[in-house]
C-alpha cells in the first residue's frame, strides 16, 4: 500500500472501443484475438499500451521460463520437445521465439522457419517468432508485452528462446522467472564466455546434445564453475536470484530437495541438510543436467528443475523479488524511452541534431549547454506538477 506521501498517478491509457473488443475476446479465449494482440504489441501500433495495461491485472499465473545460449546450441529443438512435454501433463503453453532482426524491415529474419513440428495443430501450444530489433540480449521490449499476453490469455507456462547472443544474452533475466543457459559438449570457449556474464543469470544449465563426445567434460566444467560462483561453500552466494545453496540436483542433490526446501515429507529437516535456523537450506544452486533434444531424452527431468525453482521462488517469497527488479527495470526502460522520445522531439524543434552539432562545432555553444537547453524545459514540467501535487 502506498504511503501517504506517495505521488499520485495518472490514470491507465483509454483504451478505444475496438481495442477494449479486442481485450475482451482475448481474455474470453480467442486464440486470433491473441494473435492480433502480439502483432499490435511486436507493431507499436497507436493504443497498444492501453492494451497492455488492460491485461496487467489479469497476469501473474503463469511460469515464465528463458531459455538462452550460445546459436547451435539446440534451442529451438529444445523448446519443440520442452512445449510437447508441458503439453502431455495437461499444461497450456505460449512460446516467443526471439530471432535476429532483419537490416531492411527489422522483422525476424528467421520467422517464417517451421520450428515447432511436435506441436503442429495443436490450439494449447502458441506459437510466435519475434524480431530481436537490435536489442541487446536477443529480449526486445515489445517481449515482455507479449509474455504479458500470453500470461493474461491463462497459458500455463511461457516460453521464451532468445536468440543466442552469448554474454549481452543477460537481459532475459528481466522477463524470465526461470533462466536455463544450454551448452553443447565440447564447446570450452563457450564455458568460458559463461565467466564473462551469462554464468551469474542461470538458474538451470543444460548440456544438450549430451550423446556427443565430450559431453562429460562439459557437464564437469560447468559444475565446478557453478561451485565456483558460489565461493565453494554452503550458503550465500551472488546468483540469478541472490541466495544459493549447494544442494542441487546437478551437484548432488535432487529436484525433489528443492521443491521440499531439504526437508522429508513430514516436514523434518532431511539428511544432511541445515536447520539451524539459518536460510542456508532455503537457497538455490543451478542444476547441471544433460539432454539430447532430438530425442527428448532428459525432457522430463529439466521440467521437473523448472518447477523445483518454480516452487523455491514461491516459498522462499524470493517471486516477489524477483517481479519488484522486473517491474523496476521495466518502468525505468519506459520512462528512459518516453523520456528520449520527449528529447527528440526538441531536438527536430531547434533544427535537428546535425544543425546543433555544426553551432557546436562552430564553437557558439558547447555540448552541455545544449543538452540543458533540450532537458531543461522537460525538468521544468515535471517540477512544475511535483510543486502542484497536494503534501498528503
């Protein structure tokens, strides 16, 4: 509950009468309002905000999950098996493929591909390929829209297969609940990348096609790097979402024991686990596992790390956090666009920007006399309002 000297807000965007229609039927289920919805959002067609902010209160249900790593890692095939699985225990399933961006339209440049054939024809697996539009990280934000639409539409679960951008692959952890980073064996020079970013991001790590040679050897890199991450000792380490523990399914440990907190089923503290009144046991460490997407071999062991972190995000409270950074970078990646939007157009206003860098050049004024010129009178209104708002 905001305090009482909270600022107040303005009111949702208005949506039109045919966008309200289109609300109304994706929330009663219409799989095409769904479609036109994604396609409004991926567009930035005028009033796709108020549509998303329309659906914001209808999410929250669904498991969010990314899948990354490096191209040829086996993502897409991944993704195919992951949605055929989800499907066969009764779960709905949404999946933004996030592919390259084309230099001429910035549309996906692999978007026409069929990469979904175990799930063809079936209504409870939607799928969409969006374009990366140049964002780093493969995630642009008309990404998280869709998530939220999918989210709001009631899939159970949200898939989303960036496109493989190596370390700058990071900002996925903003949309994703979940994050799995796959490996394929043999690939040294991509463990080591890992060090450089996308190590600290990974909640599950998979080497996939694990019946190649080499398999072994990556799967033992990859734990002594996540053993690394966590100072080699029980407790407290700087994760995807901050406490980490050495119980894992990957090293040692089982899904099971993550999902139960270490503890039996009657509630006691199960062997070899900590109840000191500590929160070393109430933490996670990423799961290394092995699969072979082609043939769906350790499918069903992946989905149950995802719902073991599902579950540990919900118990430890740590979900919570987890949405507040989302939601935090979300609004500041707004307020910078709108913000800069606000810029641009003063810019165009005072003659554009290469007429501003010629009086720079030409030495009539500097680069910070400019920059406070354009900003200025933005600063302006928005002390302006901040002195109008009422004290309580």
């Amino acid at each position: 509950m905001a305090g009482p000297d909270a600022p107040a807000f303005a009111d949702a965007p208005s949506l039109s009468d045919a966008d309200a229609a289109l609300v109304e039927d994706l929330l009663s289920g219409s799989h095409r309002a769904l479609a036109r919805v994604i396609t409004k959002i991926e567009n930035r067609t005028p009033g796709y905000r108020a549509v998303v902010s329309a659906l914001h209160e209808h999410t929250g249900g669904a498991d969010v999950i990314g899948i990354t790593g490096s191209p040829g890692a086996g993502k897409s095939t991944l993704v195919d098996k992951l949605a055929a699985a989800y499907r066969d225990r009764g779960d709905t399933v949404g999946v933004i493929a996030v592919d390259p961006s084309s230099p001429y339209t910035g549309g996906a440049v692999l978007g026409d591909r069929i990469r979904m054939g175990s799930n063809v024809g079936d209504m409870d697996v939607f799928f969409r390929s969006m374009s990366a539009r140049g964002q780093l990280g493969g995630l642009s934000t008309a990404t998280a829209d869709a998530a939220k639409a999918l989210d709001a539409f009631g899939k159970d679960v949200v898939v989303l297969e960036t496109v493989g951008a190596g370390q700058n692959e990071v900002d996925v952890v903003r949309t994703a609940d979940t994050v799995a980073v796959l490996v394929q064996p043999g690939s040294g020079d991509d463990v080591q990348t890992l060090k450089a970013g996308i190590l600290e991001i990974g909640d599950v790590f998979v080497v996939n096609k694990a019946d190649m040679d080499g398999a072994q050897r990556t799967v033992a890199e990859l734990k002594e790097m996540v053993h690394r991450r966590d100072g080699g000792t029980t407790g407290r380490g700087a994760g995807h979402h901050g406490p980490t523990s050495t119980a894992s399914a990957g090293a040692g440990g089982s899904a099971a024991d993550h999902r139960d907190g270490g503890r039996d089923a009657d509630g006691s503290a199960a062997a070899g686990s900590a109840d000191d009144g500590s929160d070393a046991d109430a933490s996670w460490t990423p799961d290394v596992l092995e699969t072979v997407a082609n043939t769906g071999e350790g499918v069903e062991a992946l989905i149950e790390a995802f719902d073991a972190h599902a579950t540990y995000l919900r118990e430890s409270g740590e979900i919570e956090a987890t949405h507040r950074r989302r939601y935090a970078e979300e609004i500041r990646t707004l307020v910078r666009a709108d913000v800069g939007a606000l810029a641009t157009a003063e810019i165009e206003r005072r003659g554009g920007i290469d007429r501003l860098a010629e009086r720079v050049r030409d030495r009539e004024t500097d680069p910070y006399a400019v920059a406070e010129a354009i900003v200025g009178p933005i600063a302006d209104c928005v002390d302006e309002v901040a002195d109008g708002e009422p004290d309580d």
